[in-house]
C-alpha cells in the first residue's frame, strides 16, 4: 500500500509545503487544508502557520476543524 507523500513529511516535504502555503491568497489557503485534511492530516508546522494567519478565514476554518490546540505536537 503506498502512502501518500504528505503522510510522513521530511524536512524538505515541510518546506515545500510551508511556501506553498505562503505564496496563496487566503482561498488557497484553505484549499491546501482541506486537501491535507482529506488525504493525511495537516502537518504541525500548518496548523502553526493558519493560527496566527493574517485572514481570519484561515484563523476561523482551522478552529472548526478540530486542529486547535495541536500546533505543538
């Protein structure tokens, strides 16, 4: 069974994931969140990045997903 590339995220995975995150409008954003959430789960350093988003879009979507309080494991 192959796992999605995202499961495990190396160092490199997180980077790639972190600027891709940075580069999007708020839609994006959440685009990208949703999509980790469906396939895997949103890396740590995410959830880290979408609390303190300057859009409250983002700050609201990742407070109704449960991933709250999880930006430090």
């Amino acid at each position: 069974m192959a796992l999605p590339r995202y499961a495990s995220p190396d160092p490199y995975t997180l980077e790639e994931l972190r600027r891709e995150y940075e580069g999007a409008d708020w839609r994006s954003r959440i685009r990208l969140l949703r999509r980790l959430n469906r396939k895997v789960s949103i890396p740590p350093k995410l959830v880290a990045l979408a609390t303190k988003d300057e859009h409250a879009q983002v700050r609201q979507w990742i407070a109704r997903s449960g991933y709250l309080g999880k930006e430090d494991e």
